[in-house]
C-alpha cells in the first residue's frame, strides 16, 4: 500500500480551471513516484475563496481519518484579498498548521508548506484597479509570517511566490480566467517542492 496524502488549502490546491492531474498536489505525488516514493494521489480539502478560518471549519465538515504520511498545506492569498488582518492570519495559519502536524501523526516533519503566490501579477491583478505595490508587500508580509510559524515549528517552507512574479504575465503560465495558475506554472510548483518532498518522506527517524 502506497503512502497516504492530505492536502489542505484553497484554489491553488484545488486547482481552479485546470484538470485534477494538473494540480500542484497532484503532479507533486506523481513526480516522488517517478522517484520511487509510492505516494498516493492526495485527498483534498480545499476549496476556492477559502480563507484560513473557512478551511478550518471545511476540515472540521470533513473530518479526514489520518494519519497521513504527509500533509501540505498552502493558505492565505484570500485572506490578504480580502483585507484580513495579519495578525489574525497568524494566528489561524498556527492553528492550521498544528492540526496539519496532528494529521501527519504529530511528525512535523512529514508537512510542506507553500507560499502563496502574487496574484497582482497576473491580468486580473493588473485590471483589478487595486494597488499592486500593496498588494506586493502584503503578499510577501503574509507568507514571511507563514514561514516564521512554519520554521518555529519544524514544519519545511517552500517559497514559489517568486515563480509567479517572474511568469505571471506569461499567458502560458495563467488559465483562462486570467488569474489562477495553468498546469505549466503548477508544475514548476512541483518541482521546487520536489527535493524538499523526497527529503521529508525519506526521513525514518
């Protein structure tokens, strides 16, 4: 039997406009495979619009029986759209990561962490009439809090905010709604993930 996977998060996890073999979670899962990790294709807790409380309460709906192998974790771009404070979104991003750590049996160690990604980048931010320097810098503020709780920890962080920065306006790179990543951009997700994944799920200590 494979090992069992638990991805949390929202529209980038979910994978808004592109097949489910395009998500970041899943083209992660299918490239530790071609390493000889027998990860399975993960269970996915995630819906698009979600903020780190309305993830929380989505798990608590489902109720995933861990343990899992692994568990990533990739939340709050919506929190940042929508004008949420950071100081609560560190607060729930803490939370969140410790339930993630219970779901990987309390092994910190077996939970990645995505930044999320600069959404003023891409068409939609750039029609969206909102301040993209703002935008920017609340961006980088969010995930810098997200990888201070993620190091506090023990939990492995990966940055891929850069990735959307320097390919953003590449239509390649967009789906057709001019805002969420294609395949293309998700699998350059995967693979900055990638040595960090193969390193977690080869640990047995």
């Amino acid at each position: 039997m494979g090992l069992s996977y638990l991805a949390l998060g929202d529209s980038y996890t979910i994978g808004e406009a592109v097949a489910v073999d395009g998500r970041w979670p899943h083209q992660l899962a299918a490239a530790l495979r071609a390493q000889g990790i027998a990860l399975g294709d993960p269970q996915t807790i995630a819906t698009t619009g979600w903020t780190t409380d309305e993830l929380d309460a989505g798990i608590n709906d489902v109720a995933p029986q861990g343990p899992f192998d692994f568990v990533s974790l990739l939340i709050g771009v919506n929190n940042q759209y929508r004008g949420r404070p950071l100081d609560d979104y560190q607060v729930q991003f803490q939370a969140l990561l410790q339930r993630a750590i219970g779901f990987a049996g309390g092994r910190a160690d077996r939970v990645l962490v995505l930044s999320f990604p600069d959404w003023g980048t891409t068409p939609y931010g750039a029609g969206s009439g909102r301040d993209l320097g703002q935008i920017e810098l609340e961006t980088d503020e969010f995930n810098a809090a997200a990888e201070v709780i993620s190091t506090q920890q023990g939990v492995a962080f990966v940055d891929i905010t850069d990735i959307s920065r320097d390919t953003g306006a590449d239509p390649a790179m967009i789906a057709e709604d001019g805002l969420h990543p294609s395949a293309r951009m998700y699998a350059l997700w995967s693979a900055r993930a990638l040595p960090v994944a193969a390193h977690l799920l080869g640990r047995t200590d």
